[in-house]
C-alpha cells in the first residue's frame, strides 16, 4: 500500500500581509504628502515621489544620506535637540521647519515624525512626513503685513502705532526718560487730492513718509494712522529742545517741491506735539493732546508747530457743543438714512442694500459721519444713534415689503460700543420685534478691528446674534488683524474688502494681489465676499475675474434716499 502525507499549511496570514504591504506600497507612492524613512542614525532608506516633487532631488541622490543636509540654517542646536529628545521620549513629533530644496530655496514645512518599533519594542527607523505650507505662511504673511502696515506709504499703522508707543512708553519708565509724540497733517491735502486725483495724492503720501523718515533718528518712529495723518515717535528725549530741532527739521524738509504728474507742487505741513509723562499718562490721551496741538498749529496759520499746553482747551469746548448739537439731533429728528445697493456679480441683480447714515444740520447743512461718529463712539450718543439706525432701517424696510419690493438683504453698521452693551441682545431683539421685520433679512456689519478688540467675547456674542437668524459681515477686511485661527471661529457670513485695495485695484499690483488673497481666503472659509468703494467698470470686470461674489459703489449707485432707493430696486427688478 503507498501512503501519503498531506501537509496543509494556513497562509491566510501571509496573504493578508502580502496585501497590506502592496497597500502600504500603493498610498506610500500616490501620497500627495511627501514621506521619507531613515534609519535610527537619520540616514535615509526610502522616499516617495511627493518628496521628489517637492525638495528637488530624485530618490538615487537621497538614499544613504543623512537628512541632516537639507538643514536651512534657519534652526539653532537647540531646536533639534529638543525635537530628538521628544522623539526619543514619546515617538513622536510634529512641527513647522524650515529646509532648504535642491535648488537653494528655503521653504517652510509643517513635518511630522513616527518612530517604528519591532516586535521587541526596538525603534529601528523613522518615518517624516510633511507638506510644503509656503502658500499658507505667504498668506498668513500678507494678513500680518496688512494688519500692522499701511500698505500705501510701508510704515506702520495705527494698530502697530499703539504697540510701537507702548513699547516707547515702557523704555522710558526704565531709563527715566521722556517720550514725545508728533503728530502731523498735511495743509490743503484734500485740495491737491480733489483737483489732481488720488493717484497723485497717494504719490504725495509715499514721498512725505520718505522725507519723514529722513528726518528723524534711526530710534524714532514714523508712522501714518489714516488719509493724510502722520504721527513720529521720539523715543528716550531729554527735554523739549529736542522736538523743537526734529519739527523744524521735518518742516524744513517739506521746503523743496514735491513732483506729481510732472508737476512741482509745494506742500507744507502743521505739527503738534504732546510729551509723555507730563501732558498724558495715557497713550490714547497723549495722542489726543497731540491732535490738539496739530490743530493749534493750524489756526496758527499752518506750516508750523505747536506743544500742547494746558491752555489749548478750544477743542474741549467744541467737543461740547459737537455732544449737545448730537444730542438735540436725536430729539428733532435731524438724521436720515441713506441707502447704497450690493450688487450680485453674477446675476447683476440686487441682493442686499446697505444703511448710511448722514447728518442734517440745522445751520452747517449735511455733515459727514466720519466726522461725529468717532466722537459720538467716545460717549454714550453712540448707542442711541445706533438704536435710531436699526430702527429705521428696519421699519423702512417692513414699508418696502408691504410694498411688494423683494426681500433683499439689509445691512446696517454696528459700532464695538454697541457690541459691548450688556443688554445689547434684548435691545435688538425688541427692535425687530417692534418692525415685525424678518431676521433673517438682518446683516450686521463690524469693522475688523472691533470684531478683534475683544475677540473670545465677541464670538460669544456673535454666535447669539447668529441664533437669532442675523448675517453678520465684516466690513473693511484687510486693515485691522485677523489672524487665521480666529477669523474661522467667528460665525460670519461675509467679509468687505476695504475700499482702499479696491481704489487702486487696477494699477497697483499690490492691491490687486491683496484682493485676491482675501477672496481666496473668503471662499476657502465657505464666505461670500463683498468689494466697496467700486468707482470704475475696470474695477468691477477685474473683481468679476477674481471670483468676487458681490459689489457695491458709485460705479453701480451712488447711496440714494429711501424714495430713490426703492424706485432703483423696483427698475432693477423689472429689467432682470
């Protein structure tokens, strides 16, 4: 008889692995994220196409190789030997670094490294993982810039002026010195911009910064808050001797002409000057008394400057007379609103209008609200004005819809005082109760640097507005600072590109580079983005091109009464 022996053996197992190891083969060559394995002396074993992609250099020129050589420099000792002794300590780290690629660039990487043990607990390589986060520093880089940069003249802003003055202000408690603040206007600025076009008027600003910063210390300070309004910063001064030499110098250097459009212009400059600590303790207040003695300087008859004394009292007085002409405003219904149409870039139909306020004066006729609103923010006017708008806008709107016109989108602006109020949820609540008004028909806009001044409070209150079914927008993006991790926590629907990068939007590469990142980082976020300040068709086919959604300004509407305003959306609507 012939036997037989028959050996089954299960390879299941081993299939099952085999398996494994293709599908570990497979997502190791297609990751998008490039990977690199070494071994425990860092010498590299394997890399993957993405790491080819991105660093340059091929799989043949790597292997055998320390990683040690794409090192930029830009890390010191210490850095690595923290990042070893974690690894070592738990198996993993994870971080930005910054390598440098075949070609010589340094580039930011956000690398995250695995140690691989044996089955007897061993570490025996290490697997780096990382992607190329150049495009997000670059934009996280242009938010930053544009947050503390102004972005015409390359100084510093307001935001970054405080914080320059603050750090001034602490240097001098130290050393027992003082500090002086400078803050200048340019004469009939609004002349030259009115009669030669802002193009000539920003060339203007660029050259004064220039002649500024040649005319103070490399330790001093120069910097532009807003329109034509510069401030110096004098740091570690002995005396007041030493702002009568730097203003004369800075008046000195406005006596050669400034060439715009092929012409000589000259132009002169009016100068205040307050000292810390003795005309203010306060930042805030220090700039104050500077402005005061701008404008001293210039009922002196321009061209010159003047240091805040006790005795320059005028603007008190005219701030009084400013909160009792408000406040008799509010009793005899001096204030009216104004309506501007947003303009849906796709469709050209209207689909929101927003509220502006103006200001009726019994003697002085029409008065902007860029001049009594910054001061009605310093009082309680500011609510109550406020409240006036919301009201109104809201009952004119519930008129328009008994009226059959559509439901479009109602924006009205919402100062940081309002945003602050206690009762401010129960106050609109009853405003739109008392309107009957929808809403969802309510956007709400805030200036960047209000909806940041106290950021973890305001999301809270925000995302109780967004309960109620209110939109929210914020207006002006790209001057204030909103730092990427907090503008994805507000709950916000839209976001305004300020019309300074719109104005030049065709001219000025910046701008236009600008405008593209924050609709790039709008519509990354899932929001719609909104560009004012729209005064060409060049503007607006260029903003059509970047994808922006939504449009508003004298190109498409100059802001209209409410008889006017609704006359235009009803001619809107039969044409489409």
């Amino acid at each position: 008889k012939k036997s037989w022996i028959v050996i089954i053996r299960d390879i299941s197992k081993r299939v099952k692995m085999e398996e494994g190891l293709r599908l570990m083969a497979k997502i190791f060559e297609n990751s998008h994220d490039a990977i690199m394995i070494t071994d425990t002396e860092a010498r590299i074993v394997n890399v993957n196409a993405a790491f080819t992609e991105i660093t340059g250099y091929s799989r043949n020129e790597v292997i055998g190789t320390s990683s040690k050589f794409m090192n930029s420099g830009f890390h010191d000792k210490a850095f690595y030997e923290n990042m070893w002794r974690q690894l070592q300590k738990t198996g993993q780290w994870c971080g930005e670094i910054w390598d440098k690629k075949k070609n010589g660039d340094v580039f930011p990487k956000w690398l995250s490294i695995s140690a691989v043990a044996d089955e007897r607990d061993q570490v025996t390589h290490y697997v780096g993982i990382f992607t190329d986060i150049s495009q997000r520093k670059e934009a996280e880089n242009k938010l930053i810039s544009l947050a503390h940069y102004d972005q015409l003249t390359g100084l510093p802003n307001r935001t970054l002026f405080y914080e320059k003055m603050q750090w001034s202000v602490d240097l001098a408690n130290r050393g027992h010195y003082l500090v002086a603040l400078l803050f200048l206007d340019l004469d009939r600025f609004k002349i030259i911009n009115d009669t030669l076009g802002h193009q000539a008027g920003d060339q203007l600003l660029i050259e004064v910064a220039g002649r500024l910063k040649k005319a103070v210390r490399a330790t001093d300070i120069v910097c532009r808050l807003a329109g034509d309004e510069f401030t110096v910063v004098l740091t570690q001064i002995h005396g007041t001797g030493e702002i009568d030499r730097v203003a004369r110098k800075i008046l000195d250097s406005f006596q050669s002409p400034f060439t715009l459009q092929d012409r000589e212009l000259f132009v002169t400059a009016s100068i205040g000057a307050a000292v810390y600590p003795q005309d203010s303790e306060d930042i805030h207040g220090l700039l104050k008394n500077a402005d005061t003695a701008m404008y001293y300087a210039k009922n002196m008859g321009k061209n010159t400057y003047a240091v805040f004394t006790e005795s320059m009292n005028r603007q008190a007085h005219d701030e009084l007379e400013l909160e009792t002409d408000l406040r008799h405003a509010l009793i005899s219904d001096e204030f009216l609103l104004y309506y501007q149409p947003q303009i849906d870039l796709t469709s050209g139909q209207i689909v929101g209008i927003e509220a502006l306020i103006r200001w009726r004066h019994p003697k002085l006729g029409f008065i902007s609200p860029d001049r009594f609103i910054p001061y009605a923010e310093q009082t309680d006017l500011i609510v109550l004005i406020g409240d006036w708008v919301l009201r109104e806008a809201c009952r004119q709107y519930m008129v328009w819809m008994r009226r059959g016109l559509p439901p479009v989108k109602l924006s009205v602006n919402y100062s940081g005082v309002q945003l602050r109020q206690s009762n401010q949820l129960s106050r609109l609540s009853s405003i739109l109760v008392d309107s009957g008004m929808n809403p969802g028909n309510l956007c709400l806009e805030l200036t960047e640097s209000v909806a940041m001044e106290n950021a973890e409070n305001n999301i809270k209150t925000l995302h109780e507005f967004k309960k109620m079914g209110i939109s929210i927008s914020i207006d002006d993006f790209g001057t204030g600072y909103s730092s990427l991790s907090y503008l994805k926590r507000f709950p916000i629907d839209t976001l305004k590109i300020d019309r300074s990068f719109v104005r030049d939007i065709i001219e000025n590469s910046d701008d236009s580079a600008i405008a593209s990142t924050i609709i790039a980082i709008a519509h990354q976020l899932r929001l719609k983005v909104v560009a004012e300040g729209v005064e060409r068709k060049e503007q607006l086919t260029l903003l059509k091109v970047k994808g922006c959604d939504i449009a508003q300004g004298y190109y498409l509407s100059v802001p209209k009464c409410a008889e006017d305003i609704e006359q235009f959306i009803l001619e809107k609507t039969q044409q489409s």
